[in-house]
C-alpha cells in the first residue's frame, strides 16, 4: 500500500468537500442578515414592497440552505475513514464545538428557518423579525464553533495529552473557545460572508436592472447590498489584519511560506509582485522570488505592526530563530532539535505502552516523563529532515495574493456602488456597471476560498501544529479505496452546485418578470 | 387545540403551500439518501468503530503511532489496522 497516495488522496478528497461546502455555508451566513436587514426596514416602516423584497431573497436563501444544508456531514465521514489516528488524538476537544455546533443548527435553524418561510400568516410580525434575526444569530453561532475546532488545529491551547487514552483531554474549554486565533478566525470568516453576500445580492439587482425588470426592487436592493458589502470588506481586511499578527505569532512558517521569505531581516518588506521559484528549497543560494517588485517594511508592518521589527523566513525558523507572543525575536529550537525531541517522545511513548502492559510502574513513570518533557515537538518526529515541515511556498503564496487582489477589487467596488446606489443619475443604468457587478458573483466566490487554501495549505503539513503531521493522522485504507470516494463525491457535489444554480436561475428570471415588491 | 398538534399543522401547511419548496425536497432527499445510505455505508466506515472498546482503540493509534517507519515522511508502506490484532 502506497501511504503517499493515501496522504496525498485523503488531502485532496477533504480538500474538495470543504470546498464544495465552503460554496454554499457563506452565502446562507451573509444572506441570513441581508434578509434580516429588509425585514426589519418592513417591520418598522410597514412598506409592503420591502415584505416582497425580504420573500425574494428569503427564498434564495432558501434555496441555497436546503442545498448545501448537511454537505458538512460528509467531513465527518472523512475524519472518521480516512482521518482514524487523527479523529482518536484530538479526542473531545474537536468532537464537543462538532456536537455542540450540531445541536445549535438542529434547534434554531430548523425551529427559526421554518418560521421564517411558513409563518408569515401564523405568528405576529415581531415574531417572525425574531425567528429571522436569530436564524441570522444560530447560522453564525453554528460557523463560530465550526472555526473554534478549526483554529484548535493551527493553535492548540486547553489541552493535555493523556498517554493512557492516546488521546488530547481538554483541560480548559475557554482556552479552547475563545483563544484569539478562534475569535479572529470567526470574525475574519462571518465578516467575508457579509461581502460574499453583498455581492451576490448586487450581481442579481444588476442582473435584473440590466434586464429593466424591477427596477426599483433592484435599487433598494443594490443599495443594501451596498452597505452590507461595504461593512463586511472593511471588516475583513482588519480582521485580516488579526489574522497575519496571529499568523506571524503561533504559526511564523506559514507567513514565511506565504511570503516566499526565505532569510528574514528587521524592517522586511513586503512582496507586491512576483513568481515563485519552485527550484527553490531551504538552505540554498537560488532567488526565492523572480521579477520581485516589494513593498519596503511591508511585511514587518503587516505581521508586528512595526517597521523595523524583524520576521523569520523559512531558514531562520528551520534554524531556530523565531518571535514571541509578544512579536520580539527569540532564538527557539531547531527544527533538527524538534525532529529529535519527536522522535524522542514517541519511542517512549511505545516504552510507556509496553512498561503498562507488563505492569512495570517505574519504567512507565519515566516513559511519562520524557513523553511530556518532549511532547510539543511530537509531531516533528515523523520527519526525516526539517524541510519536511516547510509547507507548500507557491500555493499559499499566490492563494495570499489572490485572496488581497480580490478584496481590494470589493473594497473599491463596494465603495463605488454606496455613492452610486443613492445618486439618481444614469450611472445605475449603465451596461458596464451592470456586468461589473455580475462578473464580480464567481470573483467574491474565489475571493474567499483563497482565503481557505492560504489557511489550509499554510498550515501544512500539520494537522495539528507541532504535534500531528498528515501521514501520522491519516487511516492506512488502500489510495483506490479514497480515489473512488473522492470521485464520488465531485460528482455529487458538482450535481448539487449545478441543481442550486439551476433552481436558483430559474427562480430569478421567472420573479423578475413579476413585481417583486408587490 | 393540543400543542403539538397545532406544531404538526404549522410544518405540514407550510409543506403543502411551498413552490420552488418541492424540487427542493427531491433534491434534499436524494442527497441524504446517498450521503447515509450510500456514501456512509458502502465506502466511509468509522475506521476505529470496528474496535470493541476505547482501550482497544487507544493501544491501535498507539501501535499505529509509535511503531517505528510508519507515518515517517518517506515510509511508501504501512499497516494500521489492517495488521493490527488487540
């Protein structure tokens, strides 16, 4: 059996489920508070034409929920198939946010959503404003406890590792909750969606007033897409801000790698344009960057929020020099003392297995003690040499880029489309301006899953940071076995994007030639 | 009227008076049908759920962990479970 290909496989089938899922859960995040929004403008005015805009887009939230609702399932088939070693050692601290998560979106999302779209004749509208704002609140609650067992995996904290059980025991469930990569990563993720959504809403009003059907539904429509959007990018970029401080704090390769940084310095700068050399590898006197054109301090500002502070490149860190939590520069251990540290910890770990078995408690104490002595650098004692832990540079550096490109493209679209929704000119009446909206849906969709792949790929190949790399995480199950699942699931996944853009066409086009306010 | 029967009649008018709702509901169905019927039967087995207790699962990732060449970046071969007997 070819565990590589297991490896490899298994990454890439997880890789596609959680992006096929991550199409569907931002627009139901971000379009649950747009339609929020309407509901409440009717609820205080009392304007009818805003209950029919809130029905519009109510249903194509609908539409979209109903499709992609559960996909996230599949996920947990994969941690438990392809994922074995990894699902036992995380132990509760990945499976309580999963079951906490699981029983929020059961009872508000399905007690809320069904209010929302079979009550508007049998509850009060104060009721029904609830119903819609906390279907809002649990979608997001849902992805809250989704990116705490997501960010426990770049930043364990809260946890002790039980020798006896193999498994980590959560000894602190707010360390866990609320470490400030979770809240940063939830803020980062629910504002993008706000943007996400925005723009979706703004593509669909542009499409209807390129088409001169409903024009003043699409107007009221741009304009709080407008604001949301606007809201929701500006959000963004400083909870991305965040991210990078965390980012340099507890995981300084993956800025490295995002940067193509090789040889750090005080008062780094930032790369604004370049290729990468893929013949690049740590240690050796090859440019990182072709045709580099920088940004001077850029980095050193993005990652310490100080010019001339100094950021690790990927020898630097390999070597053993790296940041505090607090941004000063330290000398850390090697990446050659880690792998020995690993290596280390999970012989005696096998001690410690063996002394219980033949009931020898000395010898069991102090495979314990060296277990513990070593056991941050668990994982490294997988690798044979320190550049197995340097994560792919090429894909986190472009994915860093296109997901920067593309925001900064929403931010000037966002701020564009405020001043223009609320002007009576001809602009809103211009092809271009229509297009540039449409053109702008897939742009936002890829927008935000660069962000994911520069999450991901960065972090790699740690399934959990320093202590569990992805061949120690992964089943040994035959590579055909996952080749086939993985086919499986493409399949299914691209009939239910392909049946959601379907249905959800074809409900625009027939609702647009009615009145839709009406 | 009885609670609960007042909670059916809310889910089940609401049912009835759905448009676009229907396709929706093949199309919801069909995909819980191959994701637990199919999916999770057929070719996503809980790996570690073939053992009979926790300690039997703790010793397997154990073996599987700490057994020297497995996992290591360049090993090409490995033997979990498939080889591993409690």
């Amino acid at each position: 059996m070819d565990l590589l290909s297991t490896v490899d496989w298994s990454r890439a089938q997880f890789a596609l489920t959680a992006m096929y899922h991550w199409l569907f859960v931002p627009l139901t995040i971000g379009l649950s508070l747009i339609v929020a929004i309407m509901e409440t403008i009717y609820y205080r005015t009392g304007d009818e034409r805003w209950k029919g805009l809130t029905k519009f887009w109510m249903t194509l939230f609908g539409i979209n929920f109903a499709i992609g609702v559960a996909t996230g399932l599949i996920l947990e088939f994969e941690f438990g198939t392809n994922w074995s070693n990894y699902s036992w050692f995380v132990g509760d601290i990945f499976g309580a946010p999963l079951a906490i998560e699981g029983i929020f979106a059961f009872f508000l999302e399905a007690t809320f959503v069904a209010v929302m779209f079979f009550g508007w004749k049998k509850v009060s509208p104060g009721f029904h404003l609830a119903a819609t704002w906390l279907t809002a609140f649990g979608v997001a609650l849902s992805a809250w406890w989704i990116l705490v067992a997501n960010a426990w995996m770049q930043y364990p904290v809260g946890m002790e590792f039980d020798p006896d059980q193999m498994r980590n025991v959560m000894t602190d469930f707010s360390a866990v909750a609320l470490s400030p990569v979770a809240v940063n990563k939830f803020f980062h993720a629910v504002f993008s969606t706000w943007t996400l959504a925005g723009v979706f809403v703004a593509g669909v009003s542009a499409w209807m007033l390129w088409r001169k059907r409903n024009v003043e539904a699409s107007r009221l429509s741009l304009r709080i897409a407008s604001w949301v959007g606007l809201a929701g990018i500006f959000l963004t970029l400083w909870t991305g801000d965040g991210s990078a401080v965390n980012v340099a704090k507890v995981q300084p390769m993956k800025l490295a790698a995002m940067e193509g940084l090789y040889d750090g310095k005080v008062g780094q700068e930032l790369v604004g344009f370049g290729f990468v050399n893929t013949d690049k590898r740590p240690g050796d006197s090859l440019p990182a960057i072709k045709a580099e054109i920088s940004i001077p301090y850029g980095l050193s500002v993005l990652a310490n929020h100080d010019p001339h502070s100094f950021v690790p490149g990927i020898n630097d860190l390999i070597e053993g020099v790296s940041l505090t939590p607090q941004g000063d520069t330290v000398n850390t251990v090697s990446y050659a003392e880690r792998i020995r540290m690993g290596r280390t910890a999970r012989e005696a770990l096998a001690e410690y297995g063996q002394a219980r078995q033949a009931g020898d408690d000395a010898a069991a104490a102090a495979a314990l003690k060296t277990v513990r002595e070593n056991y941050r650098y668990f994982g490294y004692g997988y690798f044979d040499n320190p550049e197995d832990a340097v994560p792919p540079v090429a894909m986190t550096f472009y994915s860093f880029r296109v997901m920067v490109v593309t925001g900064g493209y929403l931010l000037l679209l966002f701020i564009a489309l405020v001043f223009i929704s609320y002007r009576k000119t001809s602009l809103l009446e211009r092809s271009w301006l229509h297009w540039l909206c449409i053109i702008s849906i897939p742009l936002v969709w890829i927008c935000s899953q660069a962000g994911w792949v520069l999450a991901e790929v960065g972090r790699q190949p740690w399934t959990i940071q320093d202590l569990l790399p992805v061949q120690a995480a992964v089943s040994a199950i035959p590579a055909d076995n996952v080749v086939l699942t993985f086919c499986l699931f493409a399949v299914l996944f691209t009939m239910l994007l392909a049946a959601e853009i379907s249905i959800m066409l074809r409900y625009i086009s027939r609702k647009s030639k009615t009145d839709i306010m009406a | 009227m009885n609670p609960l029967k007042k909670i059916y009649r809310f889910y089940s008018e609401g049912f009835r008076a759905m448009t676009v709702g229907r396709t929706l509901w093949l199309v919801i169905i069909v995909k819980l049908l191959l994701m637990f019927a199919v999916i999770r039967l057929l070719f996503m087995p809980d790996i570690l759920g073939r053992l009979d207790s926790d300690a039997e699962r703790a010793e397997a990732v154990r073996h599987s962990l700490t057994t020297p060449g497995k996992h290591d970046s360049t090993s090409k071969t490995s033997c979990i479970w498939i080889s591993y007997q409690p």
